[in-house]
C-alpha cells in the first residue's frame, strides 16, 4: 500500500490480524478455530523501508521485489 496519511490502512490490517480477529468473535476460540486463515501485522520502522529505494532500479523493479 503508498504511503497515504488518514485512509485507515492500519485499523484494517490490525482488524484482520490473528488479535483482531480473535476479538471479533469475542475471544471465543472454537469461533476463532473455524478460520481458514489468520493475518500478521507487523509495523514497518520507516527508515528502514526508505532503504528500499533509488539504487538504479525504477519504482516498478522495487514494488515487484516487495511483492515476492
């Protein structure tokens, strides 16, 4: 996802993060267990990420590296 402030890209993937849904069927686990899947959600350390830019590589190059 860009960098866009306010569109509420973290409350979605914290919502469909293992503890997000696990509070979505009130902590019940037999709800929790009939899940086909669970999300992880790990925040980024900006910086870091910036790292992953220019070196001669097109914006294009870099998102299909970020996808795999």
């Amino acid at each position: 996802m860009k960098e866009v402030r306010g569109t509420g890209k973290t409350t979605v993937l914290r919502g469909l993060s293992y503890q997000g849904q696990f509070a979505l069927v009130k902590k019940i686990l037999e709800l929790f267990d009939n899940n086909d899947y669970i999300g992880l959600y790990q925040k980024s350390d900006t910086n870091q990420v910036r790292a992953f830019s220019g070196g001669d590589l097109s914006e294009d190059v870099w998102t299909k590296i970020s996808l795999l």
